[in-house]
C-alpha cells in the first residue's frame, strides 16, 4: 500500500478544480480569477499540510517515487557527461552509471546507481539494484578517478545489492567490501548525494565520501523496511513499522552525524518540480566540491578517517576508572 | 591478565554451563553426545565432524597458548534509537547475555598462537546473532587499530547475521569503520586473516570478513550477502542445499581454504609464519639499505 497516494488525494482534486475553472475562465467573460486564487492559496496550504509531516513510511514512498528525479536526470543537468561501460571482466550493469563529467569549473567521474522510471526501465536496471558487477564497474571508475586525479561524485538511489542466485555465485560480498576499501582510501575528494532510496551495505558500497548529502524526502537506512521487518518479525507487511523505528529520515542522519547537510525539497517533493530539485543539487555539488578543493589531501583523508572512526553509539564502563 | 582468570571473570560463563542440558543431540547425525566431551572436541560431533556452533571464550582458548589480554571490554551497547518492538532493545540485550555469558557479540584481545603473537577477535553467535551494531564495530576498530600501533597481524573470526537493525544506520555505519582501519593495517604492511564460521552474511561479510588477505572458512558454514530466506523469496524457487556453503564458496574461488577446527590452530600457525617471514625480510632489506 502507498500511503502517499491516500494523502496526495485531496491535492489531486483541488488542482483538478483549478484546471477546470482555469480552462472556463478562459472562454468566458465572467472573471474568475479571485476564485481561482482562493483556490490556489488552499491549494498551498493543503501541500504544506500535507508533506510538511510526512511519516517516515511515507518519505519511503516519497523517495521511492517513479516521477523523483534519478540519477541520469542529475547527469542530464551536467556541462558534460562521457559515460564509460563495464568492470572488464563479465558485462556492464545498468545499475550503475558512471563516467567523466563537467559541473561548472570541475571535471569530476560521477557514479550513480539507476533504477527504472517505468516498470520496462526498471526490469531492463533491475530496479536499481546492482550485481557485483556493478560494484566492480563503480570501483573502477572510483579508481580511475584517483588515477586521473579528478574529485569523484557518486548519486545514491537503490533498495539494495541484488539477492540473487548469479550475485551470490559471483562474490556480492566481496564486491562490496572490495569497494567500500577503494571509496574508504581514495586519494582525491569525494561526495555522495543520496537522491532517493539508500538501501543497506547495497548503497554504502557508494556512499563512504568526505561529504554526504541527502535530499530533504530521501531516505536511508541499514536494511530497507520491508527487509527489516522480515528479518526481525519475519513479516514484511509490518514494513510501516520498521520505518518508524529505523530512523532512516535526512534530518535523523543528519543528527547521527551521518550525513552532512539536507538539501530542501520543493514543497510537495522533488517530483513536483524535477527540474528546480537538479539545478539545487548540481548547485550544493558545485559549491560542497569548491570547499573540498581548499583542503590538502593528507587532511582530506584523515577528516574522512575520523568521521567515520567517530560514528556509533555506545557506552564505556571502564572509562571512570581509567582503566583499558 | 592469566587465561584461568579471564576465563573466571569472563562473564557467569560456569554458570551457563551448569544449566545447560548435560546431553546434545547432533543435528547433522542424531547421535546424542555428552556435553563436556563435545566441548573436549573443539564442539566437533565425533562421529560425524558436524561443527557445532562455537562460543567465544571456547574459540579463544583452543587457540591462545597462553594469557589473553582482553580490550575494549568496557564498551557496552547503548540504545541510540530508543528502540522497542516486543520487547525493548536493552531487554534483548539483558536476556541475550543471561543466555550466552556474553555482554556483546565479539571479544577483541591480543596473545599468541603457536608463539605467534597477533591481535585476535572473535564474534559469538550466541548474542543477538552475531550482529554488528556499534560495540561490535567500536571493538573491533580498536582491535585493528591496535594492530596497526602495536605491529602485529590481525585475525578475525566472523559469525554474524548482517548488521544490527536495532541500531539502524549507526549498524549500517560500523562497516565502514572497520573497513578504514583496516585499509590502515594493511597499508602498514600487517597480514590481516578472517577465519568465516557459521553463519557469515549481510554487512559483516560485505566489510572485513571479505577484505582479509587471506580467508578461510570452517566447514559447512553458511557464508553470502543475502540471507537464503531473501534470495528463495525474491526468485521464488528454493535453493540447493549447497548454495552458500563454505565449500560452494571455495569452489567458486571466493576464499581460500576449508578448515576443518581441529586443523585451524596449525594453519593459523603456518600463515603467521610466512607472515613472519616476509616481515624479517622486510626489517633485513631496510637494515642492509
């Protein structure tokens, strides 16, 4: 069930009645243009309501949204995109996108995982989740960014790793361990957006950066809530439930310490406004890459190193007294 | 700290196993099997080399020769998430340590095998699982981080469900963590070994257990990313009794070797002499430069 839709259904009427009275208007000689912006300004307040106090399942399905801008829409609003295929030894994943790129006055390699907008997109991306080939390409490409000396960017969007047969067969866990080394090390700057849904070790294969952004409705999150809610309750309907739990909302991560900076939405989701949302991402790259840059590589690597050496959340008995 | 005092002070453990049934059935065979000859087999059915589930403190001491100096036991899990299902997180952790005489799912500590001195970690089933959550990945940080100070390999003994959902993305979190400490040790130079015991998946086998230098797996441990029960409920069909087992895993080139436990310690022993080896090297090409 999609809660979103339920929520979304007063929204949908009233810009239907506006529509109407919009194309009347037009033909009539009566003005109805007072009436229209009553209708406008309800119209307003209802969206403010209503996605101004999202649940966190319901930011799941915000994030999850066919219509939420992916990462070959951020692409698309580059100066310049070179896409580069494969991980040289089985076959390129569509999961993954990456290549050379322009943004502004920086050539960076950007990589991003890709689900489908339609379910023909989505079966021909495995609805964004990526074999280990597709880590393997991105590790790639993250090293040849090192290689070239170019800072690297990567767009977080997917479920999960792939739990199939082949991805077992062919070492998922070792892929992803292999490139959570090579995103841990990487001698230049690195910043991840997570754009959408970021789905357990499947999306930190892409996600260890000196910066990482979230957008206001994307969610992240140890296993995704229909995962957890198998997992612990061996039931995963009680999805809605687990999100609740989870704390997996851009302002949550924000206050672990786990992301650096929520990038707002337009009122009612990026989806309403796909184009505002690029240009407002592309734009925090821009400047979050500009700030990188002032820093030297051997404090890059070490602020990275301590960020993450920082995070958890537990207590020391022993402390008090001093002991080990 | 000597072993036998360890030992004492390693959590009521005794007194675990004064309630514990006396008699096991092997799950592999039926045989029935009187518990402290079991435990007198490194927890290895005698007829049919079934290896039971180890705990912790039983590993350590099958392997240590002598004095194990424990770290990081003072770090204990918090509730960052203020997390309650059935039963709220600190009382799973309550009833999880009556259980299992643990008060995490790891030991970290240093000591020496075969005179072989390493810093050594060993996760434990028996506590929720085997999960990673924030001690598990701030223990073993300060295991591996210590290695690298002190000079000396790293070998660590996964068991582990994935990631702790309870702790959320803090769970998520610790895997990359570890992984920057040991992309340190091994840029020092250090041998890092995991040794993959049943079960090894989800978050703990997509981090270290698969970053090791070397990697071996007991026999007939369970080891992959997804769970079984995910994977036959995605492609609706279920999978051959071998899927994921160590020997599918040797077979399809993803770790080194299968041990079976009575062979682990003179393994260990072996690869932390090449180790030693390549290291006195090492210290003889600098002194000679």
């Amino acid at each position: 069930m999609n809660p979103l839709l339920e929520r979304e259904k007063g929204l949908l009427e009233l810009e239907r009645r506006i529509e109407d009275l919009r194309s009347a208007n037009e033909g009539q000689r009566i003005d109805m243009s007072a009436e229209i912006a009553s209708l406008e300004s309800k119209y307003r307040q209802l969206l403010a309501e209503v996605f101004g106090s999202l649940s966190p399942w319901e930011k799941v399905h915000m994030a999850r949204h066919p219509r939420r801008p992916t990462t070959l829409g951020y692409i698309a609003g580059l100066d310049a995109f070179d896409e580069l295929h494969g991980d040289r030894m089985f076959r390129d994943d569509p999961a993954i996108v990456g290549g050379f790129a322009r943004l502004g006055g920086h050539s960076i390699v950007a990589i991003g995982q890709q689900r489908g907008r339609d379910m023909k997109e989505n079966l021909a991306r495995n609805f964004g989740m990526s074999t280990p080939e597709g880590y393997r390409k991105g590790e790639r490409l993250a090293l040849l960014a090192q290689r070239f000396n170019l800072p690297l960017v990567t767009f977080v969007d997917t479920k999960g790793a792939d739990p199939g047969i082949l991805s077992e067969e062919h070492a998922q866990s070792e892929a992803i361990a292999a490139s959570l080394e090579v995103f841990a090390a990487l001698r230049v700057p690195t910043l991840c957006v997570v754009i959408g849904e970021g789905g357990s070790g499947g999306a930190l294969a892409l996600a260890i950066a000196d910066r990482v952004l979230m957008l206001e409705h994307s969610v992240y999150s140890v296993a995704s809530p229909e995962g957890c809610a198998a997992i612990l309750w061996g039931d995963a309907s009680k999805a809605d439930e687990a999100a609740a739990h989870l704390k997996l909302t851009a302002s949550d991560l924000r206050g672990f310490g786990i992301v650096d900076e929520v990038i707002p939405e337009p009122l009612g989701g990026a989806h309403r406004d796909a184009a505002a949302t690029v240009t407002r991402v592309l734009d925090r790259i821009g400047a979050v890459l500009d700030l990188l840059e002032s820093f030297s590589l051997p404090d890059l690597l070490n602020a990275r190193y301590e960020k993450y050496r920082r995070l958890g959340s537990w207590r020391d008995s022993l402390a008090t007294d001093g002991a080990p | 700290m000597p072993m036998a005092d360890w030992l004492r002070g390693g959590r009521n453990r005794e007194k675990v196993r004064d309630d514990a049934a006396q008699w096991v059935k092997c799950p592999s065979c039926g045989e029935v099997l009187y518990r402290p000859d079991l435990s007198a087999n490194l927890d290895v059915c005698v007829r049919c080399s079934h290896h039971f589930r180890m705990h912790a403190h039983d590993r350590i001491l099958s392997l240590i020769d002598g004095d194990f100096e424990e770290i990081a036991r003072g770090i204990l899990p918090a509730d960052p998430l203020s997390w309650t299902d059935k039963k709220s997180y600190p009382q799973k952790l309550a009833a999880d340590a009556a259980k299992s005489g643990m008060d995490e799912a790891v030991l970290c500590g240093f000591g020496s095998i075969g005179g072989y001195e390493l810093a050594l970690g060993v996760m434990d089933f028996h506590f929720r699982g085997g999960t990673m959550g924030s001690v598990v990945g701030e223990r073993l940080t300060r295991l591996i981080e210590a290695a690298t100070e002190r000079g000396l390999p790293c070998a660590i003994f996964t068991a582990s469900g994935g990631a702790r959902m309870e702790e959320g993305m803090l769970a998520l979190m610790q895997m990359a963590k570890t992984t920057a400490a040991v992309v340190r040790l091994k840029a020092s130079g250090q041998p890092f070994l995991t040794v993959l015991t049943d079960p090894t998946t989800g978050g703990v086998s997509a981090s270290f257990a698969f970053q090791a230098d070397v990697i071996l797996a007991e026999r007939n441990a369970m080891i992959g990313f997804a769970g079984r029960r995910v994977i036959e409920q995605t492609i609706r069909q279920r999978l051959p009794d071998r899927f994921q087992t160590a020997e599918f895993l040797l077979e399809r080139g993803h770790i080194d070797g299968v041990v079976d436990r009575p062979n682990l310690k003179p393994t260990l022993e072996r690869l932390l002499g090449y180790a030693r080896a390549g290291m006195q090297r090492r210290k003889r090409a600098e002194l000679s430069a």
